[in-house]
C-alpha cells in the first residue's frame, strides 16, 4: 500500500518534468528499497501506475467532456471513449509492474529495508 | 521462480520502454503518445485561454489581439510590419500543422514527414516534376525585388517562428504527436509554396491528352458538337449586350493540325472536380438600404481545420475583416470600411502539353524551330523518413518541364511532353490582396488587380461609392483559337504562348444596367469577345440560377443574399427531369417503381436534404449517362474526355436518335426511352439496395455522404455524414465533402455590415470544443453577425497583448 503510494507520488512528480518513461524510475526505486515478493512488486507497481495514469486521463477526459477522447477513440478504432482512458491506465501499469518487480529483484539483499504494512 | 531473474527482467522492462517509445508504421509511439501530461491528453483544452500578456521579439510596438465570443481574432497593431507579424504568430498558433503540412505537400516532402508509402511517395516526384518547389523558388525571388512585399512576408515569417520558438513537444499540435514529428521554421518560401498549392487546385487541370484521344477516337464532329458549342442557356459572366471597345491583335494559328505520337496518359494529378464558387454584387438601386450588397462562397473540398480562419486586421490605414488562408498574409475574400471583395476561379486554359523530340537519350538538346535547342536540368531530393534518399533529374525546355507518357514503354521509342503552365510564372501575386485590402474605391481595386498573375479569378467588388464590378482577373495567355485544347507541337513556334492579352482588355464590367455582376465559374463571355479564354468552364446551370434570381429581385436585404447562398434549386433537374419521366416506357415498370415515379414526376428540383428525388435523380442521370457514353467510351481502352452534362442534355432534347444512344454491344438497336427506363430501373435496385425501402433513409442529405475530412486525413479528426441539402449544380453547392467552404454576406454603407460562416471553428485543435464549432450553423444557413470594429473592444471573450523589447 505504502509502495503504491510512493510510487504513484512520485511517478507524478518526475513525469511533470521528465519525458514520460521516468516513472519507472519511480517502480525500480521503490521496488529495489520494500523488495517485495515478485508477483506482489509486479502487482503493486501495476495498480499504482495504473491508477495514477487511468485517473489523469479520467480527470483530463471528464473536463474536457470528452471531445478529444471521442475523436482519438474513433481514430483507433476502440469504440468507446472510455476504452482510450484504460489503454492509459494499462500503459502505465505495465511500465509501474515491470518497473517495480525489476526493482525488487535486483535488490540482493534478503532483508527489506521496508514494509509495505505500517508497523 | 528462478527464471525471474534480474537480468531477464531488466531486459522485458527496458524491452518495453523502447517498443512504447518507438513509432511503428502509422502507429505513434505509444508511451509518448499516451502520457497523460504530454502525450496527446496534453491537447484536451479543458477552460477557455486566459489573457495574458506575451513578449515577441522584432515587434516595433504594443499589439493588441481581442478573440471575440466565437474566438475570432482581431488583431489592433500600431503600424504595418506589426501587423503581419502578429497575423502570422495567430495563425500559427491556431493553424500551425495545417500551414506545415500543405507546405510539404506543395514541396514534394510528404514522405518526409509520412515515411515509406508508395503512393506519397508518387504524389512527392510529380509534384517535383510538375515543377512545384521550382516555381516556389521563382516566385520568392521575385516578391524578394519588392520591397514592400518582402518586408510583408519576412514579417509574417517571423511572427510563425516566434510562435513554433514558443513550443515544447509537449504543446505541440496533436497531428505531430500523432505523425511522430516535429514543426520546422518557417520561411517566406514557405508562403511562395502555398501559393503553388492553390495554383495548383485552381490553375492545375488540362484536358490536353483526353481531347486528343476524344478527337482521334470519334473525330473532330464530336469535338465541335460536345466542346466547342456552348449551350444555348448560357449566360456569360459578362453578358452578350456588353460591347468591347477595343481591337484585339492575335497569333495566327498554324495552317494544319499537329497530331501527337501519343496522348496517353501524361503525368497528372486528377483535376479537383470539388472546386467552383459563386460572387455576386448588387447595386444600390436594387437593395433596400440603397448601398451595394455583395456575396461571396468559394467552393472547395471542406476540411477540418477548415480552409479558412475569420481575422479582423487593423492597423493605422489598415483595417479589414474576412477570411485568411493559413501562410499567406493579408485578407483573402473579405472587405474593409470602403469595399469589399470576393473571388470565384476562372477556367481560362493556362496549362498546355507539348510533344518534345530530344535528339538523344541524354537529353540535352530538344527539336524547336527548325534547330536543337539546349535543355537545363535540375536535381530533385526527396528524403524518406527513416533515410531513404529518392533523387530524379528534371528536364526543363522552354516550355516548361518534361514528363515522359506513362504508356510509351509500349512504343518503340519514349514520348516525352513538355507542360506549359501560368503556376510557372514569375510574379508577385500576393500583393493584390494585400492592395485589396486597403482599397477605398473602385481605381485602388483595379490598380491592385493590374499585377495580379494567377491562378486567375474573378474578382467581384462593390464599394461605398456606389460601384459594383467584376473583373476576369489574371495574367491570360494570348492564344488562337482552341490554341492548347489538345496536346500541341513543341518543335513549332507557333504554338508557344506568343504573348499575354493586355490587362485593360481583359473581361470586366462595371456598374451593368441590370443593376448586377455575378460569376460561378461558367464562361467568362459570349463569342463576341475577341479573344480565345478556353474550351471547358463550368456548366451553365449555377451561373444561370443566380441571374435568374437576382433580375426579379429588387428592395434586397442582406438576409435574401444570405437566403439565396443557401438555394438548393437545380436547373439541371428542371432541364431535363420533365423529359426523362415523360421518355419511361411505363408498361416495363413494376408497382413500386410506378408509386415513386409519382414522386419524381411531381418533384420541384430542389435538392433538398429532407427530400427523396435528389438522391434519386443524381444516380438516374448517372446511370443514364453511363450507359449512353460507356459502351463507346470503354471500347475506346483509353481515357476520353466526357462532355459536360449541360451540353449533353441538349443533345438528347435536340436529338434523341442521336449515335451514341445504341449500345454497341447488342445487336439490336436500343432507343433512349429504353435506356431511361432501364437506367430508372437499375436506380431503383440501388437504392433499395442501398437504403431499404423508400423512407427516410433515402433522403437526399444520407445519400450525399457529406463527409469534412480532417486535412491530413486522420480518422476521428474530421466530421462525418453532415446532414445537408445542395448539389453540384446549385447554387448551395454542398455534396460528397465539398462545397461553400465560406459564406460572406457584405452590405456597404456609412457602417459596413458583415455576415458569414464556415464549417469549422477557429482553433485548429480537435482537443477543443471550439474546433468544429460553426458546422451547425454552416449547415443550416445562418450565418453569424461579424463583428468589424472601428476600433480596439473593451470587451472580448480574452485577450492577447503582444509586447516589444
């Protein structure tokens, strides 16, 4: 959980200056420091990456009443607008989940250096 | 889980990163693409633009830039160069990957920016060979020599590259996220390029090659009867009861007629079927208010962006309101406090094709006047994205450049063909709009369109004085008659362009006693003109339409122009509708063909949206021409030229045994009561086909398919099955994606009044609501107030200040 979050903290923050491939700088980080189990760190790394993209492009996409996403949705081919915020959502989960499970395992040490559960 | 280790999953991860930033095929790359603060979602306009306040570099002084409530741009500069520059740094930043990419297209770079495509890049090497980036260059070079000019386009080039200089990739617009590229510094060549691209819609169509054929196929009868007669309802654009005052001195044509090797095809871009127009202007003794109303639509094939952008220019002695084209500086089709203008194509032959005879393979030298005259070469570059280069030599001779026929493989020998083309000529036409712009009375609007060169127009006026005029506006070769109708000797002098008519002769007239002037692309005059213009113009019928109404008019307000833009009436359905029902065989019909022939026979021609004959009637004479010329013109297995459709209904009014009528391929000797009522039948089958039973779904605004492609054709970008009436023929000329791509409606007077609208908005940013904004009222004919200031507004919707050093 506090993975999650720290990720999608700092995800955010590097992707506001930093091309969009420095979030998973944010999954290596933090999977290398809580070193989870590797379907957790994948899991985790997923959802908060997924959450922070599928929720920008959900804000982006209500405010904008969803002109854009209609014309880029017709331009796929995807039918729904909707589906164009989940294909967001999906890109940056799998960078988050491949960031994050890279992260954990290169970290060779036994012990983490902390828990995703507050003590 | 052994296998998961950190190597292997460091590969996957980095694996990934590179496949979501690479770009396949037409695919962007996805991460890039999909990033929710820079990818595309960074477009998604979520509130309105803020006012703010900018610092551009070279302005000379405080400039002003109030968007009003339908975002349309004023821009309130305190002196000319201000001016342009602040005009170009709008239009970028409204329009910028529109200006960009109709550049490349007009430069032969598409595969630049598109990458491997066969067909761009085809589209790429006869641009080069038609000489695009060639005349471009001519063209610069000599707007360079006017100084006033050249400060016009360095100004506004330097007011596009304050804009791009502004950018990260980040802002940049969707397309080029899309595309994968990124926009390229502006130059005035780049403005000379656009100028060859309208040249190139408008000035860039020949029938050479297809009359040649036509003739050598059904000879010289069929030319005459098909080409060289106009119909009798014609009505010039200047009318028969005109008289010229004065003597025309002509080339002598050559005693006997040159016959090409072969015409078969030569390189050419289709011609643009899309494009015509209407202006018309009436004079004050015929309006309401007493002052002049004039009405202007250009008719083009309609894009998202549109064409167009609304602008307000002001600036000490400057200030006008119309329509810009993106690139080019200055007012296109628009009016200031004095005048107004408005301009529809001109259909003069200014593009001609000449057999050459090199006297080797080196092409060095060619056959002209009896000697070998040397040819100049020039290198073509085409750099494919990804780094394939393409290179191609282009021989030039006098003429113009060479072209080799696409099927002389088949001969013994290649034949080559010289073009001919005003888009090669050297002048400096964008100083007429720019002149237009700042006329205040009938002399100023002449003196402006003296150095105008082409593509030609015709330039409808009327102005505070009372004035209305026309003028068939261009530099116009001085021809033979029929000089150019078909592919021409290039060894023989006498067939070069021996000349220019002078411009005091060219056609115009000022203030008729009808108490009109009006223009839709048909014939510039009647035979009584002394000079030869061309052999195919648009047919009568919109021409025809307008001067009907407009000779019972009288008391005219701005609303009836605006209503008359909006006339769905179709001569062509009145000219020969009657007749077809009356031709069917009604004993070969079935019930339900019958029920709707009720229909057809009580229908009255309107090409309305809502109603069932126009669909019906557009794929009925379709059919019936197919199946009067297809026979013969298949056998032919070449490309002939079809006659226009105003000629061929009075061929089969005058002449309904005529030749053709038989299909050649039965024995029997078929009439046209047959044909009609076969043809009523197969449409019938179509339609069913197509639509279901009869109901809504076969009313005539579904069948058109009124599709507004976006202008790089991204899907999704564009507007798609914009319900409309309309028809190539009336004068609401809306169908299949083209049409009025503006509608301006000007009432002169102590206070000029402005009315117009076309299908799009001002941004050209699909991310925003305001991008397809006036589609609506386009559709449904009501044009928008215009708000002209005098001066600067104190309020506005925001605002843009652009500050000096």
């Amino acid at each position: 959980m506090i993975l999650a979050l720290l990720i999608i903290v700092s995800a955010f923050i590097l992707n506001l200056f930093l091309p969009w491939w420095s979030i998973a700088l944010a999954g290596l980080i933090f999977g290398f420091v809580f070193k989870e189990k590797a379907l957790t760190s994948f899991l985790w790394g997923f959802t908060a990456l997924f959450i922070l993209w599928g929720s920008q492009a959900m804000y982006t996409h209500l405010a904008n009443d969803g002109v854009l996403t209609g014309r880029i949705a017709e331009m796929l081919g995807v039918g729904s607008p909707l589906i164009v915020v989940l294909i967001t959502g999906v890109i940056g989960g799998i960078v988050g989940g491949l960031s994050t499970l890279t992260g954990s395992l290169m970290n060779p040490k036994k012990t983490r250096l902390l828990s995703t559960r507050i003590p | 889980m052994r296998f998961l280790s950190p190597f292997l999953s460091a590969i996957l991860l980095i694996a990934c990163l590179i496949t979501l930033n690479t770009k396949f095929g037409s695919i962007p790359p996805l991460g890039t693409f999909f990033d929710p603060d820079a990818g595309f979602w960074a477009n998604a306009e979520l509130d309105l633009p803020e006012s703010e306040q900018l610092h551009l570099e070279g302005l000379k002084a405080e400039v002003s830039v109030v968007f009003d409530e339908r975002r349309v741009p004023h821009i309130f500069a305190q002196n000319e160069h201000d001016l342009f520059l602040a005009q170009g740094y709008i239009t970028a930043q409204q329009r910028l990957f529109q200006m960009e990419i109709q550049t490349y297209d007009a430069a032969g770079r598409l595969s630049e920016i598109i990458g491997e495509n066969p067909q761009v890049q085809q589209r790429d090497l006869t641009t080069r060979r038609w000489g695009m980036p060639w005349a471009a260059e001519l063209k610069v070079a000599e707007v360079q020599k006017d100084s006033t000019s050249w400060a016009i386009v360095s100004a506004y080039s330097q007011g596009v590259n304050a804009y791009i200089n502004t950018l990260s990739p980040k802002n940049y617009p969707i397309e080029y996220k899309v595309l994968n590229a990124a926009p390229e510094a502006w130059s005035p060549l780049k403005t000379s390029l656009l100028h060859m691209n309208m040249l190139r819609t408008l000035a860039g169509g020949s029938s050479d090659d297809r009359t040649s054929r036509t003739a050598a196929y059904f000879g010289q009868d069929f030319i005459e009867k098909f080409f060289n007669t106009d119909p009798e309802a014609l009505e010039a654009i200047i009318p028969s009861s005109h008289e010229w005052e004065f003597e025309a001195e002509r080339p002598e044509a050559p005693q006997t007629e040159f016959v090409p090797k072969t015409a078969d095809r030569i390189q050419f871009f289709e011609p643009n079927a899309g494009v015509g127009s209407n202006n018309w202007a009436v004079h004050g003794s015929k309006t309401a208010s007493g002052y002049p109303i004039l009405a202007g639509d250009p008719h083009l094939s309609l894009s998202l962006p549109s064409i167009w952008m609304e602008m307000q220019l002001h600036a000490p002695d400057y200030n006008a309101y119309g329509v810009t084209f993106q690139g080019i500086p200055g007012i296109l089709i628009g009016f200031n406090e004095h005048i107004a203008f408005s301009e529809t194509n001109t259909g003069s032959d200014v593009m001609d094709w000449y057999e050459i005879t090199f006297k080797d393979a080196s092409k060095n030298e060619y056959w002209y006047d009896n000697t070998w005259k040397p040819t100049t070469k020039r290198i073509e570059e085409i750099t494919v994205k990804g780094g394939n280069i393409i290179t191609d030599t282009l021989v030039f001779t006098h003429h113009g450049p060479v072209m080799r026929a696409n099927t002389s493989d088949t001969l013994a020998e290649p034949v080559y063909h010289a073009m001919r083309w005003i888009g090669h000529e050297a002048g400096n036409s964008l100083a007429t709009f720019i002149r237009l712009n700042k006329a205040k009375n009938y002399s100023d609007y002449v003196d402006a369109l003296k150095e105008y060169v082409a593509p030609a127009q015709n330039f409808v006026f009327a102005s505070n004085e009372g004035d209305i005029a026309i003028w068939v506006n261009g530099k116009l070769p001085n021809k033979w008659d029929y000089q150019g109708q078909k592919v021409s000797d290039g060894s023989n002098p006498d067939y070069d362009w021996q000349g220019w008519i002078p411009h005091a002769h060219n056609p115009h007239h000022k203030n008729p006693p009808r108490g009109f002037v009006s223009s839709a692309n048909q014939e510039s005059t009647h035979d009584s003109y002394p000079y030869y213009l061309a052999d195919e113009f648009a047919p009568y019928e919109r021409g025809r339409r307008i001067n009907d109404l407009l000779r019972e008019m009288d008391q005219i307000t701005p609303q009836d122009m605006m209503d008359m833009q909006m006339d769905n009436y179709s001569l062509h359905a009145e000219s020969i509708v009657p007749e077809l029902v009356e031709w069917i065989i009604k004993d070969s019909l079935n019930a339900k063909e019958l029920e709707f022939l009720v229909q057809m026979s009580s229908w009255n021609f309107e090409m309305n949206a809502d109603l069932k004959q126009p669909g019906f009637f557009y794929y009925w004479w379709r059919t019936l021409t197919r199946s009067i010329f297809s026979d013969e013109y298949e056998a032919a297995d070449t490309e002939l030229r079809y006659p226009d459709r105003d000629r061929v209904v009075e061929v089969l009014k005058n002449e309904p045994g005529f030749y053709l009528i038989d299909n050649i391929e039965t024995e029997s000797v078929e009439t046209l009561q047959e044909l009609v009522t076969d043809a009523y039948s197969y449409t019938y089958q179509l339609m069913s086909n197509y639509n279901g039973v009869v109901g809504e779904d076969w009313n005539w605004g579904f069948v058109m398919n009124n599709d507004i492609n976006h202008v790089g054709q991204i899907p999704g970008f564009g507007a798609n099955d914009v319900y409309s009436g309309g028809s190539y023929e009336a004068i609401n000329a809306t169908r299949f994606g083209y049409g009025p791509s503006w509608r301006m409606v000007v009432e002169l007077g102590p206070e000029v009044k402005g009315w117009g609208v076309y299908p799009g908005g001002i941004t050209g940013n699909p991310g925003s609501p305001n991008y397809d904004a006036f589609i609506e009222n386009w559709r449904t004919g009501n044009h928008f107030e215009l708000n002209f200031y005098r001066e600067k507004p104190d309020e506005s919707l925001f605002e843009l200040t652009l500050q000096s050093n």
